[in-house]
C-alpha cells in the first residue's frame, strides 16, 4: 500500500502540500525544530490517510456497478458505486484519524516541550481560567478597562427565585465553591484629553491584579 502511495504523483504532491502546510504550521523554537516537528507530523497524518484509504478499498462494493451515468454527443460521464462510497468514507474516516493524529501532536508538544500553548489550551475543554472585559464610562466621559479573570470557576449553580433576590441581581449563583475574580491586569483609563493611563496593582497572591471581592458593583 506504502509503495503504491508513494509512486503516484498524486500522493507525492499531497505529502508535499502537507509537508509545507505542517512546517509552517509546527510551533518550534528554531527553523531546524519546525522542519523536524513538520515533517514528523506531515508523514504521520500521511501514514494514517494511506491506512484509511487500504480499509476503504477493502470494504467498499464493487467496482463496475454504475449509480449515476449521463451520456449525449459531448460527455459520457459514469459514476460508480465504488467511486461514490471510496470518496464519501474517506472524507468521513481520514477527518476522524486527522483529527486524533492532530490531537496527540498537540498533547505531545504541549506536555513535553511546552509549544502550542493557544491550540493545546483552547483544545484541551478547560473549564477554568476564564477572564473577561468590563468597561465604565464616569460621568466626565472617561472610560476605565478592567481585564478581570477568575482561576477557578464553579461547577453548581442554583437558580435564584425572583422572590429571593432584586431584579438587578444574578438569576444565578454558585453551589460549590464561590466565585474569586480578580484583576488580571491594572485598570486600563482613556481620558478624553488626558490620553492613556494605568493604575499599578498588585494581587495578594504575588500575581498581577487585585481581588475583586470587596470591589462595589
């Protein structure tokens, strides 16, 4: 299967194409880890489209029975059952063996050499660290940012009948554990004629920021 792969021109230009494609791709300190990171990953999501594309053509129906067929003066086109059901599973089943292929790459390059921080993190389906912007504008028009995060988010909330808190409250509240916000980063102003300014904080924690507990509103 290897051999017949690698003597199509067609297989030859596809492994290039990815070969490019994951070099670019691959998060490496320096050139000569982005080829070897590349290269690795492009001939492993080859290795496993080769794979799929064997079982396809091992199950899929024969080949002369016709599904489609459209013949006048200029086209005599046939399409095939096999054709049909070979295109159609290798879309489906080379997008699920690519998917776990590009899954275990990022997991081993995250935990062994901590690259890809963005695509591992936002693929791993973390629950905490969140963190989210708030802005208020005084009433000299001057608009203050807070960046304000929360490490730990609960897990349990219970929802608040109306006959138990005012309508300006959360309909929400946590069960398990109560929510920590804090200051990521210093307040962020911009005066109308002042320009830019920031108010240094520091978190009790050693970190940037200050706890938002007994901040009002």
């Amino acid at each position: 299967v290897r051999a017949t792969a690698i003597s199509s021109a067609g297989m030859v230009v596809l492994f290039l194409i990815l070969l490019v494609g994951f070099v670019g791709f691959a998060n490496g300190r320096t050139l000569p880890d982005r080829i070897v990171a590349g290269v690795v990953h492009a001939s492993i999501q080859l290795e496993g489209l080769i794979w799929v594309s064997w079982f396809v053509a091992k199950i899929a129906p024969e080949r002369d029975t016709v599904v489609f067929q459209l013949e006048n003066a200029v086209l005599d086109v046939q399409v095939h059952l096999f054709a049909l059901v070979y295109a159609v599973m290798v879309v489906l089943l080379g997008g699920l063996v690519g998917s776990y292929i590009y899954s275990v790459y990022l997991f081993v390059m995250q935990t062994l050499f901590k690259r890809h921080p963005t695509h591992s993190f936002s693929a791993f389906r973390w629950e905490h660290h969140r963190n989210f912007m708030r802005l208020h504008i005084d009433e000299l028009g001057v608009l203050t940012i807070y960046s304000i995060g929360v490490r730990r988010v609960p897990r349990k909330w219970r929802y608040v009948p109306a006959s138990e808190r005012e309508p300006w409250q959360r309909w929400f509240e946590p069960v398990d554990r109560p929510l920590e916000p804090f200051l990521a980063e210093p307040p962020l102003r911009l005066g109308i004629d002042d320009g830019i300014r920031t108010t240094e904080t520091s978190d009790p924690g050693g970190e940037p920021g200050v706890s938002l507990g007994d901040r009002p509103g």
